[in-house]
C-alpha cells in the first residue's frame, strides 16, 4: 500500500521535502493562477483550524419579567413569570480586524 502511495505521490509532483513540510504542518503558500496572488492567509491547515478569523460579537440576554395578570375572556389568573432572549435575532461576526 506504501508503495502505491509513493508511486502516486511522485507521478503528481509532490517532492520529498513538499510532503515532508506537510507532514509537519508547515504547508508551502499556495497562489492562484500565475502566482499573482498569495493565498497563505486564506487557506485551510490544521494549524488555522483552531484560530477563528471571525469573532463572534457579543448578543446580550435581556431578562424580562412578567407581572401576575388576569388574561383571557374569563380573567383566569396568570403568575408572575420571567424569560430570557438574546437581544438580536441572529448571530453576528465581525470581519479580521474589527474585534480586539
């Protein structure tokens, strides 16, 4: 099976010190097209697998309490209640260098 990998690896042009330097998780920056652009900072590794590129902002929980009230046609008691919320509907990110 190692051998069918070897055979594989170098038929695609993957040298030695290219797949040792994967191993150790320090890939090669990849470029797009003719090498015009360097996409190091936007690729997926495992070392940026942990790091997050986009925070996630703060949404607050509101607490609201309800007072005991008569609610309905027959004016049956409710108790007094509370319940929690997060303030905004959905969860926000901010871009790379917007959050500390």
């Amino acid at each position: 099976m190692m051998e069918v990998y070897e055979q594989h690896m170098n038929a695609s042009g993957v040298h030695e010190a290219d797949q040792a330097r994967e191993d150790l998780g320090q890939r090669t920056p990849r470029t797009l097209g003719h090498g015009d652009r360097d996409l190091a900072g936007y690729t997926r590794d495992a070392a940026h697998e942990i790091e997050q590129r986009f925070t996630r902002l703060p949404n607050p929980t509101l607490v609201m309490y309800v007072f005991p009230h008569l609610a309905g046609p027959d004016a049956a008691p409710v108790p007094g209640y509370s319940t929690a919320f997060p303030m905004y509907r959905q969860t926000h990110y901010a871009l790379p260098g917007e959050a500390p």
